[in-house]
C-alpha cells in the first residue's frame, strides 16, 4: 500500500496546482512467449515505471526518498503473481516546474492452458 503522496494514474488528468510532490504510474506490458516446446505455459513480461515529481525548491533528496520507497514494495517481491525484479532508480534533469526521479521495475507472470 503505497499512501506517501498523490497518485496519477495512466489516463488521468491529474491537477497539480497546490501540490509539491506527487507520482506517476504506468505499467507496459510485452508480448507473451511460450516457455515449453508444448506451449502449455505463456510467460509474459513488463515493466513498472513510476515518475516521482517534486517542486525544484524542495530538493532532488524528497524524490530520492519516494522513489526508496517505491523501490522497496517492489524487489524481489511476488505480487497478485507478478514477479518482480530489482527496481532501477535514475534522476532525470529538472525542468523549470518539476524535479523528478523515476524507478523502473521488470516483472513476469505465467498463464497455463
């Protein structure tokens, strides 16, 4: 249960005007392959991004915080079946209205026939 900061979801418009930080999440998924000759079991892949935003005045350390956070529900951890791995946390350059950080995490779930 993530409940740091305020949550945008992919397609939704989210207001930020009043807020200093808040995230973003998106989930991509990649096609499924067979992993037996007998494609009774279709491995699927995908990944979790998460965007953490904070006001350029309060400083890259807050975002460092959340995305520790964030990094923390995910690694190596299974969740509703999803595997998941070792997330990957990168500061990307401010611009003039948002600092942000994002952590990116891989995962796999199985589907049998």
């Amino acid at each position: 249960n993530y409940t740091e900061n305020t949550v945008e979801f992919e397609n939704d418009v989210l207001n930020t005007d009043g807020l200093s930080e808040f995230t973003r999440f998106n989930v991509k998924y990649a096609v499924g392959k067979p992993t037996s000759l007998g494609g009774k079991c279709y491995r699927y892949t995908g990944a979790v991004i998460i965007q953490v935003f904070v006001r350029p005045g309060i400083g890259i350390s807050r975002s460092v915080v959340l995305a520790d956070i964030i990094s923390s529900l995910y690694r190596n951890n299974v969740i509703s079946g999803h595997f998941f791995g070792v997330p990957v946390i990168t500061k990307i350059a401010p611009e003039s209205t948002w600092s942000q950080t994002q952590v990116y995490c891989e995962f796999y779930f199985e589907e049998y026939e």
